[in-house]
C-alpha cells in the first residue's frame, strides 16, 4: 500500500563508508549504447525528413499525369499513382510516431515497386523523344532516399535494384514496340552512378554519427568520474563529521545534562537544548552526505528519510508513494537523482509542495516520478546548463540515460515540473 512520509524528525546517524569505486575506463567500439542511441536518434530524424521527400517526388508524379497523361493506360497509371500517393502518406504518419509497418530498409524497395509499376502501365514515359520524362528521372531519386537511412549496403542494394527495375520497367511497358535498348541501358548506368555517390555519402554520414556517439559516451564516461568523485568526498566528510565534531558534541552534551542533573540551572538547559539541536543537526548532515539507510533499509525508506530533512530545513511539504524492492544496481542512482531534484525544488523551483511516487511497472524497470508546483523549468534548460559548464541536473540525466535509462520532464498542471527517471534494475538490460 502506498505510504505518505511524515514531516519532521531525523534520522539515525549512519556508520562508516567507503564511497563508491572509481569508474573504470570508457567502454570502446561500435555497439556501445551511446552510439547506438546517437544512430537511433539520426535515424529517426532521417525517416521523416525521407518521407518528406517522398511525398513531393509523389506530387511531381500526379501533376505529370494529369498534365501529360499517357498514350496508354492512363487510368491504370493514375491508380497506381493514386495509391503510391495513400502509402507515402501512411508512411509520413507512421515516421512521425515511430512506428514504421515494416524494417525501413524495404521501404525503397516498395518505392521501386510503385515506380516500375507505373512505368510499366505507361510505357511513353520512357521515350526518349518525350520532353519532361519525370518518371525516368524519379528512379534517380531512389537511391537518394536509401542515403538516409545511414546504411551503406542497403543503400548500394537499393541502387543496383532501382537500376535493374528501370531496365524491367522499360521493357514491359515497351514489349510491343522498340525499347530505345542504348537510350535505357545509359539512364540505368546514371542510375548507378548516383547510387555509387549515395554510397559514399552514406558512408561519411554514418562516420560522422559514430563519432558523435563516441564523444557523447566520453562525455558521460567523464561526467561519471566526476560524479564518483563528488560522492566520495561526500562519504569522506560524513566520516569526518562523525568521528569528530559530532563525538565531540555528544560528549560535551552528555557533560551539561549531568551538571544540570546535579545543579538545575536555566544557562545549563539552555546549552543542553542547543547541543541536542545541534547534534539532530549533525546528524542529518551524516546522513545526507551518506545515506547508510539506503544500504539497509532499501531506496523507498532512504527517500523518506531525504523527505523528513526537506520537511525540517524548509516549509516545503513532500509527500512519497510507493515502495518496490532494493536493488543495489538502481537505488544509489535514483537517489542522487531524487537528492538533486529535492534541492532544486527548493533552491531553484521556489516550490510549496512536492510529491515523489516510486513505482515498478516491470520487473526489470523501477520508476521514479517528482512533481513540484514551481516556477517550472522548459525541456532545453537541462542542455544550456551543460554546455554552460553546470553539471548539477544535466549530468544525473546523462547517468540516468548511461545506465541504459530515461529521463523525462513535462509541464505541471497548473504550474511546475514533473520529472521522471526510468532507470533497469541491471544496468545492462537497456531499452
């Protein structure tokens, strides 16, 4: 049953800890998820761009048939240009939700379909006297739109196909009369030529991607050290803290309430309700520099605990739902991410209220959901804070997205910001 957290109080002082190990080197080669996740991205901002190409390859093709209709066959070739014009659309759409009907590497060879198709029904088009043969040079465009899926040996298998179709397309739509066999044979080899330079423009993209997803993953690898620095400092002060001033308060304590015991006196009562304070103080500070209830009690009692300090420094309230199980993989990354967001609430968002909703809904997935009712904040800052050289935010996000995960932030209704982090409960097992 979800939990709300109460305010107030502290929590226990925690014991000794080594902080986190030192990040080893960055992982190297072509499959690491960032540059996986940088080709995903271009990938996907190149099927839209493709599908826009399309459908005004498709509208040069419907203008020329209604300008210039064929000799033969006019309204088979207006369906099947009709019906070229209904899968473009559908293909735009389905780029546009990500959800394409089939791999995108057929997609030019639906394209080709199409295109012999219609060259095949309207025979005329590929007659060398005629003056505007659109049809002919849209075959050239083919192996343009294979270019942008970022694949050089997709991109070369659609060339020599969209060769071979012109060739077959010709034929057929010419079988009774004289092909122009030289007049073809050359447009298909100009075919392939422009196809050739797709190849090696695919290749120089494709090159240029995987670098951007090599220099992301440094990035991330370097934001990770600093990270794993931060928080073994902040383990190295917690023990500070706690073997020293923090002894030393609780001794100098122990001596005031026994002299207040013996002799009552107002001054002694008043040091000894300053020196509780200021050891609830010190140990709040321990333990937000070093959350050992995280290690024991698992991450939902260690954002409680996060919760009640909130509630004691500030008039903020926060409210927590949900608990799911500990997992040492997850835990520690989502509380830094919930420690920081906290903060800013407070510091930045100037917030009144905020909930925080841990949930589960996949076994191999933990869900870490804070509302606040701020100022809000737009989808961008997180970028302009890092390239500003302000690691605080933008640098959980990276880690979050490293671990294979996702962090989101949305508008409030009515006012500020809901975060989400989506992180695996393995590392390993990415979206």
């Amino acid at each position: 049953m979800p939990a709300s957290t109460p305010l107030g109080g502290g929590d226990p002082t925690p014991g000794h800890g080594t902080g986190p190990p030192p990040a080893s080197l960055p992982p190297t080669g072509e499959h690491s998820r960032p540059v996986e996740a940088t080709t995903a991205v271009q990938l996907r901002r190149a099927l839209r761009k493709q599908a826009v190409l399309r459908l005004v390859i498709v509208a040069s093709l419907v203008v020329e048939l209604i300008v210039f209709p064929p000799r033969q066959h006019a309204v088979l070739s207006l369906m099947i240009a009709t019906a070229y014009a209904a899968w473009s659309l559908a293909l735009m759409g389905a780029a546009w939700s990500e959800k394409l009907p089939l791999p995108a590497v057929c997609v030019p060879m639906i394209d080709l379909l199409a295109l012999g198709a219609l060259l095949a029904a309207s025979g005329v088009f590929s007659d060398p006297q005629w003056a505007s043969p659109l049809v002919d040079d849209a075959f050239l465009m083919i192996p343009i739109l294979a270019a942008f899926q970022l694949r050089p040996r997709a991109t070369a298998m659609v060339s020599v196909a969209a060769a071979l179709a012109y060739v077959v397309g010709v034929g057929i739509g010419h079988r009774g009369d004289d092909p122009y066999w030289n007049s073809t044979l050359v447009h298909a080899l100009f075919i392939a030529v422009v196809g050739a330079g797709c190849v090696l423009l695919t290749r120089i993209q494709q090159s240029r991607v995987r670098t951007i997803g090599t220099l992301l993953q440094h990035r991330s690898w370097l934001l990770s050290r600093v990270m794993s620095a931060e928080e073994r400092e902040r383990s190295d002060l917690a023990e500070i803290i706690h073997d020293g001033a923090l002894q030393n308060v609780l001794a100098a304590r122990q001596d005031v309430e026994e002299a207040a015991a013996a002799n009552p006196n107002e001054a002694l009562d008043r040091a000894a309700r300053a020196l509780r304070e200021a050891t609830r103080q010190l140990r709040c500070s321990v333990t937000a520099l070093h959350p050992e209830v995280l290690e024991h009690a698992g991450l939902a009692q260690a954002l409680r605990g996060l919760a009640r300090q909130l509630a004691h420094r500030t008039r903020i309230k926060v409210h927590i739902d949900g608990a799911v199980p500990s997992t040492s993989s997850a835990d520690r990354l989502l509380y830094r991410v919930a420690r920081e967001l906290l903060g800013n609430a407070v510091k930045h968002a100037r917030a009144q209220h905020v909930s925080l909703r841990l949930t589960s809904p996949d076994p191999r997935w933990i869900r870490l959901e804070i509302a606040d009712d701020g100022i809000g904040m737009s989808p961008g800052v997180l970028d302009d804070q890092l390239s500003a050289g302000h690691i605080g935010l933008a640098s959980h996000r990276t880690r979050v997205e490293g671990a294979g995960g996702r962090f989101t932030l949305r508008p409030n209704a009515p006012h500020g910001t809901v975060f989400e982090v989506l992180v695996p409960v393995e590392p390993a097992s990415a979206p």
